[in-house]
C-alpha cells in the first residue's frame, strides 16, 4: 500500500520539482556615458572601476593614506557591519535546515487505561519536509537576499567612513591654512592699527580711521577663535573614526606648512552601468528584490499542497510483567499531505499581495539606479565648477602679488608710505584664504564624486553564489 502511495504522488513531485521562485526582471535604465564629464584635460588621470577601491589614494598625501588604513581596521562602526555580515554568513547554512529531515528522541513512562500496567516508552521519531513546489529554492533565495543586503551595509559603512576621514582631515588641514594666513593677517590688522595712532598723534589722521583699524584688528581675533573651534571639533571627530578617546597633539596645533590636499584632473572611465555594483543604494535595492521573489516564491507554494514524509519507531516494555513481545515494536512511515482546501482563498490574496510587492521592489530598484546616475552626474557638475573657480581665482593671484610688490618698492623709493602697501598684502592674503577654502572645496567635491560612485565595490562575486534577480 505504501508503495502504491509513492507511486501516485511520484508526478506530483517530479512537478514541485520544476518549480522555482520568480526571475525579476530589473531593466535598469542608465546611460552609456556621463553627460557632465567633459572633455578631460591632457594630462589627466584615468579613473576606472578598479581605481574606487582606494579612491583617496588620488589625493597623494601619504598621511591620509595612512589615517584611512587605520579607520578601516579600528573603526567600531565598521566593525558592527562586519560582524553582521559575518552572521548573515553564518545563518545562510541554515536558511533551509527547515527542508532536511529532523529526527528527535525521546523516552517516558505511562500506564495503560486500565491503570494495570506500566510501561517505559523510548521512541525515535523522523519529519522531513519536501520544500516542493519551489518552498526550497524560495528559502534559499531569501537568505541570499538578506546576504546581500548586509553585504550592502558593510560597503555603505566603508563609503561613509572614508569619506567621513577624508573631510574631517581636509577641515584640519583648512584649518590650519586659515590659522597660518590669519596670523599674517593680525600682523598686519596690528602695524595699520599702530600707524593711525601715530598719524592722529601727529594730526595727519582721524579717529575714525583708528576706530575702523581697531574694528578690523577685533573682527580678525574674532576669526580666529571659530577657527580653533572648527579645527578642535574636526580633530575630535577624526578621532573617533579612528576608534581613538583623544586626537593626535598635531590636529589641533597650528602648522607652519600646512598644506590641503587636492586631485588632479581626472578622466573618469567608471561606465554608468558599473554603478549596479559598486553602489550601496542599488546593491540595497537589489536584495529587496531577491526577498521579495523569495516571498513571491514562497506564497505560490503555499497553494500547493505540501508534502512531508514521516516516520517513527517505537519501543515498549511492560515495566508491570517485566516483559516484551514482538509486537512491542511498532514502525511507521508514510506520507503528510497538507492540502489547502478551506483557507486556500486567503493564501491566493497572499500570493496577489507578494506579487504586487515585488512589483514595488522593482521600480524601487530602478528608481536607485536613476538616483546613482543624477547623484553622479550633480558630483561631476560640482566638481567642473569648483575647478573653473580654482582657475578663476589662480589667474587673480599674480595680479594682486604684483600690485604688492609694485607699493613695496614705491615705499623703498620713497614715494609711497608703509601704511599704503598694508591694504594690498592684506587684500594678496585675504585672495590666498579664498584660494585655500576654494581648494578645500574642490577637493570636497572629488570626495562626493566618489562617495556617489560606490567607493570602493564589492568583490566580484559568480553567478552561483548569489543567484537570484537577473539585471
């Protein structure tokens, strides 16, 4: 009779066995080229998908380098999304344990109805749940799903911390700039002050000459006190990236030569459809997708009847008689058959409902795609037009050094006064400040260009390994 059971239900399992999850299809929408890259400089530096792996290397400061060396490898932050990938690993071996047989033994005494006679009672009982009907391949997709997506976290914490290095260096390093250029500026806000006292003494001025120099020499002492607080709170900041209670004495010092990092042109080569991988965004988007497949998968299984093979193997001895007999024994084995007959309009609105969700995940997917692309396209624009203001102000620098120099050798001819050469070396250092920040923010958007692009990507991973949505 058991046989004649296998046999009827053999069809019915060489069809479950056909089954599998839905395949999405993404479709994503990018463009073949970057619209804002431009035309590249001669001499400019190509930039290809292997290059994000260590983007700030770019920069060539040998001590950046060495600061973001340390925050990967001491930052608690990204040391949390390690440790859940490393779990997610882990509980993807037993995301379908649920589809292996189980075996569980027990023992225990009872008496019989007529409480004549006691008996021990040790049994080995077997439960094995088919998966049919793609249940297992959905189970196995949704575990790969949540892989991915703590894949994503872990590469979106390593964006966001070398990014978060990046900046809070470069703002030391402005800092320190400003601290330098505001120092000769007190120098000079201090020697103007002094001279207008003498020329009032000497009634070739006028008080109000002395209150302006007295107003700027304050609104200088003033800028520098919001600098020391913006270099104490960067410098406290990167160290907390860096898994440190204190900065490094340095970060917080004024610096006779400082020097702000920057880029060289770039050509960037990273083609628009390499950000499906390298962006944590999409990669996030993707798995949301592979989970709902597997919920899509795993509802139409649901109306399907599901099958389950059960065994048990029993053993009793009559504790009463102190005895056994051959029928003591008892095996059994057969099939469970769940069919859904009463509740199965509820598991069809189940299956409606997944359907429209992962129909939902899709076009978040695509919308991720789109957003990476305008993220990227909005970083390249920022950063042509940081550089066109880089060269803006460079072309002004010889002209105002040479207005300087020509007032310092009208004063040593005799033909102009000290006071006279102040203002324009006080404007030359004003110009070189603005050149300092205007570096600092080409600078920042070389950062946002590669925090859009994905930093550094994820290691190409088969086919086999994660299977799941198609692009």
């Amino acid at each position: 009779m058991f046989c004649k059971t296998l046999l009827a239900l053999a069809p019915a399992a060489l069809l479950a066995g056909c089954m599998t999850p839905p395949q999405a299809q993404l479709n994503p929408d990018t463009p073949a080229q970057w619209r804002q890259a431009g035309a590249s400089a001669p001499h400019a530096r190509a930039v290809k998908a292997a290059d994000l792996a260590a983007w700030w290397t770019l920069l060539g400061d040998p001590a950046l380098d060495k600061l973001v060396e340390q925050a990967l490898a001491q930052n608690l932050d990204l040391a949390q999304a390690q440790g859940r990938l490393q779990a997610q690993r882990i509980l993807l071996g037993t995301a379908t344990a649920a589809y292996r047989p189980g075996f569980t033994a027990g023992v225990r005494t009872l008496q019989d109805v007529a409480a004549l006679d006691s008996y021990f009672h040790a049994s080995l009982d077997m439960s094995w749940n088919l998966g049919l009907f793609g249940a297992y391949e959905a189970t196995e997709l949704d575990g790969q799903g949540q892989l991915l997506d703590a894949q994503a976290q872990l590469q979106a914490a390593r964006i966001q911390l070398v990014s978060n290095v990046v900046q809070r260096y470069l703002e030391i390093c402005v800092a320190q700039q400003q601290r330098l250029a505001l120092g000769q500026q007190l120098q000079l806000d201090a020697r103007r002050l002094q001279l207008q006292q003498v020329r009032v003494q000497q009634r070739m001025g006028s008080a109000e000459q002395v209150q302006q120099a007295s107003l700027e020499l304050n609104r200088s002492r003033g800028q520098e006190a919001e600098l020391l607080q913006h270099q104490a709170r960067a410098a406290h900041a990167l160290a907390a990236l860096l898994g440190r209670s204190e900065p490094e004495a340095a970060w917080l010092a004024a610096s006779s030569s400082p020097h702000i990092p920057s880029a060289a042109a770039l050509n960037l080569q990273v083609l628009p459809a390499e950000l499906l991988r390298s962006r944590p965004a999409i990669l996030a988007a993707e798995a949301a997708v592979q989970r709902a497949a597997a919920a899509v998968g795993l509802s139409n299984s649901a109306l399907y009847p599901r099958f389950a093979l059960g065994g048990s193997l029993l053993y009793s001895y009559n504790l009463t008689q102190n005895r056994r007999s051959s029928s003591n024994h008892v095996p059994t084995l057969g099939p469970v058959i769940d069919i859904p007959l009463f509740d199965w309009g509820r598991r069809r609105a189940q299956a409606d409902a997944d359907e429209l969700q992962m129909d939902n995940a899709i076009k978040a997917y695509r919308q991720s795609v789109l957003d990476g692309v305008a993220d990227v396209e909005t970083a390249l624009a920022s950063l042509g037009a940081q550089q066109q203001r880089q060269q803006s102000l460079d072309a002004q620098t010889p002209l105002l050094r040479s207005r300087a120099q020509q007032l310092q050798r009208r004063q040593q001819l005799g033909l102009a006064s000290e006071l006279d050469t102040l203002e324009p070396r006080r404007q030359l250092l004003l110009h070189e400040s603005q050149q300092s920040v205007a570096q600092a923010a080409q600078t920042l958007a070389f950062v946002a260009l590669f925090q859009a692009l994905g930093g550094a990507p994820l290691p190409p991973q088969s086919p086999s390994a994660t299977p799941g949505a198609t692009p």
